[in-house]
C-alpha cells in the first residue's frame, strides 16, 4: 500500500483523475479493450467530472460499478445514477457499461449472470476504491450476511450481500475481482477514515474487509 497526500481535495481529484486516464491510455496501447470500475457516493464525483473530459478511445474501455444497492437506476441511491450524471458523459459518453440491477430479480438471483458478463472483462484494467469509517469497501461490509462467500479465494465475480440493519440489498464485486486488479486505487477523505485505514492493516480481513484488497495498492488522501 503506498499512500499519497495531498494538500485539498480539489487537488487530489484533477491528480487522480489523470493518474487514472494516464493508466487507461497505457492498457489500450497493448489491449484491444480495457475495464474501469468505479464506486458510487459522493467522494469519486469530483475525481469523474475531470476524468469524463478526457480524450482517449473510451468506445474501447468498459465501464462498471464496484458495487451497487439493488435499487432501480433511478432511484436516488442508485450508484448508477452517479455514473450517468458525472462520468458516463462527454467523451466518455462513448464507453461500454454492464448495468448491475436487472428489473425483476432479486440480487441473489443476478449474481450468477452478473458473474458470466463480468469475467469476460477480468482482470480489471484499473479499480477505484473507496472505504467507510467502519473499514468496508465497494459492499463488502463487516458482519453482512454474505460477506465470507464474498471474500473466499473461489468466489464469483459478483456476489449478493446483505448489510445488517439496511433494508436495501446489495451486489459486489468479489474480493478476488478487486484485489485482482492490474492497478488498484483507494480514495479516503478526512482524519476518521485515515485513522481507520490504519487500523483496518491490523485486522482480519472479516473484521476489516478493505485491508484484504490493498496489496499494491495507491491510497490517495486529503483531510
């Protein structure tokens, strides 16, 4: 893990947000096609709307989601919404993207589709990460239900969990699919979440999911 700081957020967002084109132009030099996945909330927006505006041949990069809550996609939880509004625009209008929900179904009966479409794109090209005070990433929260399916070497792609005390299912990418990324980003903002990291290193990777998937890994960070 090899953390960077950085003075103000604003900064950290234009410095990732070309780290990150910069990443995606060395893959396509050698790849035909080439996979960003990104998380929802609120702390990557800044770090999309530079990223969007980028040149690149994004009709060749695929777009997904890290995790998302198994809401329709214009629900305002939907991280997917996120992505239409603030990187899925301009020229990066022109990537690919592999929905997560699907009408219809629970997230558990998803999963396995999911999975099928999602493997074709493994490994990932280049993720970005983002963490809770409670040391979760993408939805891989500690004590969910489905959480040691999540985390096994063998697991799916795609795995369904459920947070306790939320009402909303969710899906996310696997352990195995985030740590397996060529290039790895992490983005935390504030003391709380610094000092969280730092203790999620001590943990178990049940405990402290996030200290499971950071080998290699560039934390970026701004109070």
């Amino acid at each position: 893990m090899n953390l960077i700081e950085y003075a103000d957020r604003e900064i950290l967002a234009m410095d990732v947000a070309n780290l990150l084109a910069g990443e995606l132009k060395n893959a396509l030099l050698s790849h035909d096609s080439v996979s960003l996945a990104v998380p929802g909330g609120t702390t990557p927006g800044p770090v999309f709307d530079s990223l969007s505006g980028v040149h690149l041949d994004w009709s060749r990069v695929h777009v997904m989601l890290t995790d998302e809550r198994w809401v329709a996609p214009d629900h305002p939880m939907s991280n997917a919404g996120l992505l239409r509004e603030r990187l899925l625009v301009g020229p990066a209008a022109a990537a690919s993207c592999t929905p997560f929900f699907i009408d219809g179904v629970t997230a558990a009966e998803a999963a396995e589709n999911l999975s099928l479409k999602i493997e074709s794109h493994l490994p990932l090209s280049v993720v970005v990460m983002g963490m809770g005070a409670d040391m979760h990433t993408a939805s891989l929260f500690p004590d969910a239900i489905g959480l040691k399916a999540a985390m096994a070497d063998n697991a799916p792609a795609v795995c369904p969990i459920d947070v306790v005390g939320q009402d909303i299912g969710r899906i996310t990418l696997s352990r195995r699919v985030l740590q397996g990324a060529m290039s790895k980003h992490l983005i935390i903002f504030g003391e709380e979440k610094r000092a969280a990291l730092e203790r999620a290193m001590t943990l178990s990777a049940l405990e402290a999911p996030v200290g499971a998937v950071l080998t290699d890994a560039k934390v970026h960070w701004a109070a």
